[in-house]
C-alpha cells in the first residue's frame, strides 16, 4: 500500500494537523510555547559586532528576519570573519537599501 517513507510523512503530517487544530482550539496555554531566549530578538545596546552576533542580537536588527540572520551566521562561518560592514553585502538577501538601513546599527570588530 504505502512505501516506508510515504507512510512517515503521512504520519508527520497527520500529527501537524492535529497540533495546528489544537492550538487553534485553545487547548495549549500560549506561555507553553514560547521561544528559547536564543530564538527572540535581542535589544539593541549600541552597534551589533558583525563578527560576535549571537543569532538573536542579528534578529534585533531591523530588517533581518530569522532566514536571514541564518545566512549571515552561515557566510561568517564558511568566509571567515567579516572585514568591513559593505562586505554584509555578500550575503545573499542583503543589498545597498538593507545595508544602509543597518550601517549605523552595525560595526565590524577586529
């Protein structure tokens, strides 16, 4: 009938369904799912180092949502540290408008 696979993801699917109808019943309190603190933006204490962010301080800046604040994590990681903050320009998603939004938020430490 189903193949191995075919029968797992059914059965992930079927278990997202019924959490989705839960959580839209009311039946789980909102404070039982909370994000970890690593996962909520940070606040904004002065100008973030590009080459020390935490995942949630680059969620803190504005214009940068989780996917990105992932790509920049990765780009740090794969080319090493940043040189100069027009080098945030390489990481795909971010362009000059974004990167001037972010220019005075953001510093490249050494």
């Amino acid at each position: 009938m189903f193949r191995r696979c075919e029968g797992r993801a059914l059965l992930v699917l079927a278990a997202a369904a019924l959490l989705g109808l839960a959580l839209s019943k009311g039946s789980f309190p909102a404070r039982e799912f909370s994000l970890p603190a690593e996962f909520r933006r940070a606040e904004l204490r002065g100008p973030v180092d590009l080459n020390r962010a935490s995942f949630a301080e680059l969620l803190a800046l504005p214009g940068v949502g989780p996917a990105l604040a992932e790509r920049i994590l990765q780009y740090r990681w794969v080319h090493g540290p940043f040189r100069s903050v027009e080098e945030l320009e390489n990481v795909p998603g971010i362009g000059p408008r974004l990167l001037e939004k972010l220019r005075d938020k953001i510093t490249v430490g050494r």
